[in-house]
C-alpha cells in the first residue's frame, strides 16, 4: 500500500485546506519545528485509523482552531501494489467523526466504511476490542515511527506487554483470540458436559427407579379382565346404577366409573340394610304385638259374656228358688226334725221297750237288727239335711257371685280386646303406611309380607354385596389392567430414556474427547504463541541486528536482540544488548546505551519490525524527525539505512534539520526516471497554516561509473 | 562454517560475494591502480562505491588504512565530479581475521572517522561466520536482501500450523478451527467435528 495524495483542512497546524503529493517514492519534509511537521503525520494517522493515541481522542485536539469551517477533514488516497485505488476521507465536527471509504467504485461511510478500511490495513484488528486503537498502535509501531513510543517501549513498558505488543503486530494476537475464545468456549463446554453429565446420572437413578418399579409391576400375577364377565357385572350391577353408562375395560376412567358404580351399590347396599333393619324391627314390633294381643275373637267374648250374662242370670234366678226351696226345706226340715225327734224319741222308747215281740202286733223281728235300727234312729238328729240345703244355696251364690265375677272379667277382657284391636289396627295403619314408604306393597299377610320384604332385601342385599366384592375384584383386575399398561409404559420409558442415555453417554464422550482436545488445543496454542512468537523473533533478531549494526552507535553493545520467554502461559519479552566479545548483556538498554544510541536502538526496531512483520498496514516508512540527538556517525548509519529500504518502502522523512535534508537529497535521490522523490518545505506558519513548497528532485540517469 | 576465524580469503570472497548479491558490480582490477592489492576489491551499485580491502593482521589494517583509503578517494575522484551525489558515497570496508578485543577503542575511532569516506571495520572477534560478514556489509545492502528473510507469503497461521502440528495436533484439526474461528462459528463444534471426521 502506497500514499499517493494528502490533503488536509482544518487540521491541527493546517487551518486551510492543503493538498500534498505523496505520490513518489520519497517524501523528505522539511521545516523548522513548529510548522506542520508532525501535524502532517498526524493527519495521516488519523486519516487511517481515526485516532492519534499521543493526543486526545475525538477531541478538539485535531480540529484547528483556525478551520474555515470549524472542522477537520483529512482526505487521503493510496493504493496499492496492483494499482488498486483507495480512499479514505475522513471528517471531525468537534462532535462526531465521519468517515468515507472509496475502493475502486465501491464506497462507503462510517462504521460501514471504517470495518472496510481497517480490515484493508490491519485484518488482525477485527479481533481486538478497539479496532480503531489496533490499527493506530500498528501504524504507530511499525509505520508510523514516533520516537517516544518507542522508546517508552524500550524503556518504560512491562516485559509482558512488550510481548502482548509484538504478538499483536506479528498476528499472534489472533492466536491469542482464538486461544481465549477456545477457553471460554471450553469451559462453556465443560460447563454444558457437566450439566448433560448430571441430567444423565439423574436419568440413570430414574431408569433404576424405572427397572424396579417394573420387577415389581412384573412380578405382580397379571389377569385380564374378561370383557364378558366386566358386562355381566356392569348389566347385575345396572339394576342400582342405572344412571351410569358402563364403561369398556381398559377406557381412560373405568377405574374412576367403576369406583363411582361401587360407591352406588354400597350406597343402595346400606339403604336396604336399613330397610331390611326396619323390616326387622317392625317385624319384632308386630311380633310383640301378636305376641301381647291373644287376637281372641271378640265375638266369641261377646258370645261368651253374653252366655256368662244368662248363666249369671240363671243362677240369680236359681239362687231365688233355690232360696224359697230352701225357706220350704227349712220348713220341712223343722217338720223333719221334728219328726225325726219324735222317731228318736219314739225309737229310744222302743229300746227301752223292745221285748221278743212286738208289743203292738205281738210279731216276732230281728231285735238286734231293730236294736241297732233304733239306735240308729235314736241317735240321728232331725235336721241331718239341713247343711246341705244351706251349701246349695251358698254354692249357688258362690256360683252366681263367681259368673259375675266371670262376666266383669269377660267383659273387661271384651272392653281390652277391643281397645286392643283398635291400638292395633292404628299400629297397622301405620305399619302399612311406613311399608309403602318403602315401596313394600302389604298383602293380606302382613307377617308375611314383612318376611317376603325381608327376604327380597336380604336377597337384594346378598346381590348387591357379591356385585360389590365382585366390583372389587374387577377393580383389582383393572389395577392390573392399569398395571399391565404401565408395564408397557414403563418399557416404553426405560426403552426411551436407554436409548437418551446412550446417546447421551455417545455425546458426553465425543463432548469429553472434544473437551481434551481443545484443552491439548490450547496448551499447543499456548506453546505454539510463544514458538511463532519465538520463531518470528528468530527472523526478526538478525534483521534488527543488521539493522542496529548499520547505524552502530555503540562500540561495546553491538549485539541487539528481543527475547521472549513463556512462563505460567503468558509471553514475556525483553530487548537485550549485549557485549559478545565479553558476553556482558542487559534487559534494560537505557541502562548501558546512551540517550542517543537509545533512539537508535529505538530506530532500528521499528524499521526491523517495519520489515520483518509478515504484514504492514502500509508499505512505507513514516518518519517523524527521526534523527533527534543522534551523533554524526548514527546519522549516516540512518541515512544509509533509509537509502537501502528505499526499494521496498516509500519512505515519508521529515527533520527540521537543513543538513540532514541535503543528507537525505543526496543519499535518497532517484536513480531510475520512475522513481520520484520530493521535497515538501513547510515554512511561514500563520494561522491559515504553513506555506507549503513542493520540489521533485532529477533523478540520476547514469549512476554507475566505475564498474562499467 | 566451523566456529573458526575466517581467513583472509573467506572474508574477502563471503563479503564480495555478499555484494555482488546485493546488486554491485565489482570494478575491474584494471581500474583500481595503486588499490591492486590481492586483499582489495572495489564494488559499485548506483548509490555506492565500496572499497573492500583484508588485512592479514590488525596491526597492519591499522597501519594501512589510511593509505588503501587515499588510494580509494584518488579512484573516486578520477571517475566520479566533486559535485556529483556519489562522491560522497564511498565505503571503505576493512576487515582482518584477527582479533583486536584489546583495540577496539582504535577500531571504533577508524569507524567514527567520516572523514572522505564512511569506513566500515570488521575485526576476527566480530567475523566469526559468513552471517557475522553479512551484518557488517549490511548497511551497504538492500535491506530485502540481506536482511528481510520473513517469508510474506507465509501467514501467521500456517506457522501456528506448524507449531501445532509438531506438537501433535492434526492439521485438519487445526484448519478446521482456524476456519471456524475465522468465520465466527462455535469453535468446540469444530473441534467435535474434527473428531468425528
């Protein structure tokens, strides 16, 4: 890439808009300090990257006070090996920066325009967090030489981020990238293994969880249900469920269905034991009632009461006669008595007179039978009948007293009986009123009915009982049904969550074998970031070597290298100078070189880096003044130094010193008429800027003149 | 080379030849009058005229410097106009396979003389190898010669590559996440697609 024109307005010294040919292989500037010299090299940095890291960022720093048009805009064209032609403008209104970027017909602006330019300059700043920084520190290191950056990297910056500086220049920053980008994608990696690592240890308790639950299902003896018998007993069964539709065995609720149906029956179960309670109780009740009421016919007790009435009668009227009959035997038993007084005494005067003959009629007789007839007669009172009159009567009125008695009893028995009937016929009405509350129609046998209901309910309840237990059964039956599906449910799920694991177990060993080769990876990254570091080093060190012994400001330390170690996976570098006729070296070059040989020492790394970095944002040397407290012998070691880069780089040199302008005139001028080199004069600075002088130097046509 | 100094001959042919490489044109012997020495050759590109002369010792490189040098500028100036740029381009490069550690002050002043002509001084102590011949001619040559030795084709990954590869990485393995990397893809996707391939 080769500058070909500058033009600047606004810009820091340059307050007017100035337009600058670069296109030559040389550009010498020439100025005393002070009128535009670095400005120009910082209208090129900032053109390019947008910054100028030694000042201010997007600040007023790079708008001149003096713009005509209160801002800055560097515009700057380039191109490159192949004749490509490129253009980046870029603008500053004290707010915002504004870029466009021309290549070829292609243009573009802002973000747009500044990712196409830096990926033209520098591709390795796609990676960096601050692309913009990246190709301002690249320009700066290896373009663009501003002694004091350098030095500070000689002198002032850490071992560490002198290597973190030269991996970024030589590419390793991508490697760097990639190897921190590997490692926390690693880690993510890992993250995500351990994560599928656990979700599969946790499947694996859930698959043994599985298996064992499915020894158990399996173990358990697995009936079907018989779809014939599930019928039979959901048709026994409909008589009391007749509201619910029988379910098929197997369907997704007959376990719920078949529970609700048991739950009726045990319901229309409890409902006729109570009824068949009832019955019992009302049978035990009327069994009590029979068992209390005779059920005498209460005819026959009128029958009998009338019937005891008459004979009360009868006896009451026997009583009246058998008492005048006894006031007549009375009578005649005084007459009796009488008589029989007058027997006696007649008999006793018989025995007295008893001889062998009747004294009266003189007849022969049995005396002794006589004797003991009179004696007989003698002794016998009269009334001898008397008692048993009396006991007639008496009896008769015991007779008469106890069918009173009888019919008082008969008729109380008659008045209970019939209280008794109408207590029960009021029990039975509400007896049959209660048996048609439950829908037991009463025959003429109520007993009977009530054992023919106590049957029907007992049978019922037997039913329904079995359909119960045979529910049950059906239940348990369906539990295995529900079991056997879950038997193949949990195959299916152990089949599933094997066939997970698998690959599973498949995926964390290619995870883990991707994990160890990433991690092989990146310790072959970490190792390989110090071998292309070390390896671009080993061809950088003779350049910068050769490079320092061209100027060789110093007659002891004429051995110059970088060395890098890796220690704890980080880059370390050093610059060294060494002494080799001695063997005496430092880390620290300000410690041994002079203030001189330093920028030397800090001018030949940079052209070094310039040349051995594998690519370039430009292919040209910019140079701020670089001849600062360099002895006479340094200076023409740079001149010659700048001569001999001239075939590969276009070289942009400004001094303030008139001497080393001649020095570079003649050291760098052309010896080919394609080659240009200029001289910009920068001198008069006001506030529209410097007046700007511009001569082309006449190449030297014939060069050689000895060796011919 | 084997670790020991370089002859007389060897420095002369290594830093001719170096010269030569480096785009000179060496002037015919003819043309060197009083600079005819077996020891001396003078080389010409189109910015330089290089006086290349070994002295068998220091003490006579010491002593004869100034003489080789006077016959140097008479050669100049019988070819080259004073006010022509080359006049003030000539190199004198005198170079000893003796070493001179304890002369080094006396070999540093030679150096620092710029007078006429810029002189370069190479003693054994510093020319132990055609390399050590190299950097003291450098300054004379391009710097995409001599010293530019990077290849600029050779990117950055393929030296990662070649790094990887010596530490038994497989270089598709590496292709393949270099690729991912580069196009913002998941690179342990590319490292568990290297397996698998």
């Amino acid at each position: 890439m080769r500058l070909v024109e500058l033009q600047v307005a606004g810009f820091r010294a340059f307050g007017q808009k100035q337009s600058f040919d670069l296109d030559a292989d040389v550009v010498i500037i020439n100025g005393v300090n002070g009128q535009g010299k670095t400005s120009f090299f910082d209208a090129l940095l900032w053109g390019l990257s947008g910054l100028v890291p030694r000042i201010s960022i997007d600040t007023d720093a790079v708008l001149s006070k003096f713009s005509d048009t209160g801002q800055s805009e560097v515009t700057i064209r380039f191109q490159d090996s192949r004749g490509a032609k490129f253009l980046v403008r870029r603008s500053f209104d004290g707010q915002q920066q504004r870029v466009r970027f021309e290549s070829g017909q292609d243009a573009s602006r802002d973000s747009d325009a500044e990712a196409k330019l830096q990926n033209l300059l520098w591709p390795g700043a796609k990676t960096n967090t601050d692309p913009k920084r990246a190709v301002a520190e690249a320009l700066t290191r290896t373009v663009y030489l501003q002694q004091d950056v350098l030095r500070e990297f000689l002198t002032r910056d850490d071992d560490k981020s002198r290597f973190s500086c030269i991996a970024d220049l030589i590419g390793v920053a991508q490697v760097s990238d990639l190897r921190e980008q590997l490692d926390r994608a690693r880690t993510a990696w890992s993250t995500i293994t351990n994560q599928r690592a656990a979700e599969l240890e946790q499947r694996e308790n859930k698959l043994a969880s599985l298996r064992n639950d499915l020894q158990r299902t399996e173990g358990s003896q697995l009936q079907v249900v018989d779809v014939a018998n599930w019928n039979a007993w959901w048709s026994n069964a409909s008589k009391w469920i007749s509201d619910m539709l029988p379910p098929s065995p197997g369907q997704a609720n007959d376990t719920a269905l078949l529970d609700r149906a048991i739950r009726t029956l045990q319901s229309q179960a409890s409902n006729l034991l109570r009824q068949r309670d009832l019955i019992y109780s009302l049978k035990v009740e009327m069994d009590r009632h029979a068992a209390k009421l005779t059920r005498a016919d209460v005819g026959e007790l009128r029958t009998n009461l009338a019937r005891l009435q008459q004979q009360m009668q009868k006896l009451r009227e026997r009583v009246t006669m058998e008492r005048a009959n006894e006031a007549a035997l009375q009578r005649r038993r005084a007459e009796s008595a009488q008589l029989r007084e007058k027997i006696a005494l007649f008999a006793s005067l018989a025995l007295q007179l008893l001889a062998d003959r009747c004294p009266v009629c003189s007849q022969t007789y049995d005396i002794e039978a006589t004797k003991a007839r009179l004696e007989t007669l003698s002794k016998t009172p009269s009334e001898a009948n008397t008692p048993d009159a009396e006991l007639s009567t008496m009896d008769l009125d015991i007779q008469l007293q106890n069918a009173v008695e009888a019919a008082g009893t008969a008729e109380a028995r008659l008045r209970e009986l019939e209280l008794g009937n109408q207590q029960d016929e009021r029990w039975l009405a509400t007896l049959r009123s209660q048996l048609a509350q439950l829908g037991i129609e009463v025959g003429e046998d109520l007993t009977q009915t009530l054992a023919e209901s106590s049957s029907r309910l007992q049978r019922d309840i037997s039913v329904i009982e079995q359909l119960i237990k045979d529910g049950e059964r059906l239940s348990l039956l369906l539990l295995r049904l529900a079991d056997q599906s879950k038997v193949k449910e949990l195959r299916a799920q152990i089949a599933s969550i094997e066939q997970e694991n698998a690959a599973t177990k498949s995926d964390l060993e290619v995870r883990r074998g991707t994990w160890e080769l990433a991690t092989n990876v990146l310790e072959a990254l970490r190792k390989s970031e110090d071998d292309v570091v070390q390896l671009q080093l080993e061809e950088i060190n003779p350049l910068l070597q050769r490079i320092y012994s061209r100027i060789d400001p110093n007659p002891v330390f004429r051995t110059v290298s970088l060395v890098s170690t890796f220690l704890k996976g980080r880059g370390h570098l050093n610059p060294q100078v060494m002494d080799s006729a001695t063997n005496a070296r430092s880390n620290s070059p300000e410690q041994v070189l002079s203030s001189s040989q330093v920028n030397a020492l800090a001018l030949s790394l940079f052209v070094a880096l310039n040349f051995g970095l594998p690519k370039l944002p430009l292919n040209a040397l910019l140079m701020d003044d670089p001849l600062q407290s360099l002895d006479e012998i340094s200076l023409l070691g740079v001149a010659d130094l700048l001569r001999r880069a001239k075939p590969a780089r276009q070289l942009l040199i400004s001094t303030h010193d008139e001497r080393f302008v001649g020095l570079l005139q003649r050291k760098l001028r052309p010896t080919q008429s394609d080659e240009r080199v200029l001289t910009i004069t920068l001198s008069g600075w006001s506030r529209r800027g410097p007046d700007v002088e511009i001569s082309v130097a006449k190449p030297d046509l014939q060069p050689m003149r000895i060796a011919v | 080379m084997n670790g020991e100094i370089l002859s007389e001959t060897q420095l002369l042919a290594a830093a001719g030849e170096l010269l030569k490489q480096g785009g000179y044109r060496e002037v015919s012997s003819e043309r060197l009058e009083s600079l005819k020495s077996d020891k001396a050759r003078v080389y010409e590109d189109q910015y330089a005229v290089v006086c290349l002369v070994v002295f068998p010792s220091w003490t006579e490189l010491r002593s004869r410097w100034t003489n080789v040098q006077a016959d140097f500028v008479e050669l100049l100036s019988k070819y080259l106009l004073r006010a022509d740029a080359k006049t003030w381009d000539g190199y004198l490069v005198l170079l000893t396979p003796a070493a001179a550690l304890e002369q080094w002050q006396e070999a540093q002043e030679i150096r620092r003389d710029t007078t006429r002509v810029r002189k370069l001084v190479g003693t054994g102590e510093d020319l132990r190898s055609l390399g050590d011949v190299a950097t003291l001619v450098s300054s004379l040559l391009p710097i995409g010669t001599a010293e530019a030795v990077t290849d600029k084709t050779e990117t950055i990954w393929s030296l990662v590559y070649q790094s990887l590869e010596k530490k038994g990485v497989h270089r598709d393995t590496i292709q393949s996440l270099v690729k991912s990397y580069e196009e913002q893809r998941n690179i342990m996707e590319a490292l568990k697609d290297s397996l698998n391939t």
